[in-house]
C-alpha cells in the first residue's frame, strides 16, 4: 500500500467523522438539550455563602 493512499483514506475518514459531528450538534433533536445545558453558567450556586 502506498502512503499516499493511506493519507487519502486518513483525510476521507477523518472528513466523514467531522461531518457526522456537525450534524450531531446542528440536529433538532439535540436542541432542548443543549440549550438546558448553556443556561447552567448562568444558574444561581446553591451554597451556604450569600452573595
């Protein structure tokens, strides 16, 4: 097997795993989900000191 085709498989399969992750993240169905999970910053510490 030549190297180059090795960097071609490496490139083609890395493309499809980068792909396959930006969908994950821009799918409806992961919505609600991560938008409960971007409020927690913001979200007030339950912790005996006031603040």
């Amino acid at each position: 097997m030549d190297i180059n085709i090795l960097r071609s498989v490496v490139t083609l399969v890395s493309m499809l795993v980068f792909l396959l992750i930006v969908g994950w993240a821009y799918s409806s169905r992961n919505k609600a989900s991560f938008d409960e999970q971007a409020q927690l910053p913001l979200e007030d510490e339950v912790s005996g000191r006031p603040q």
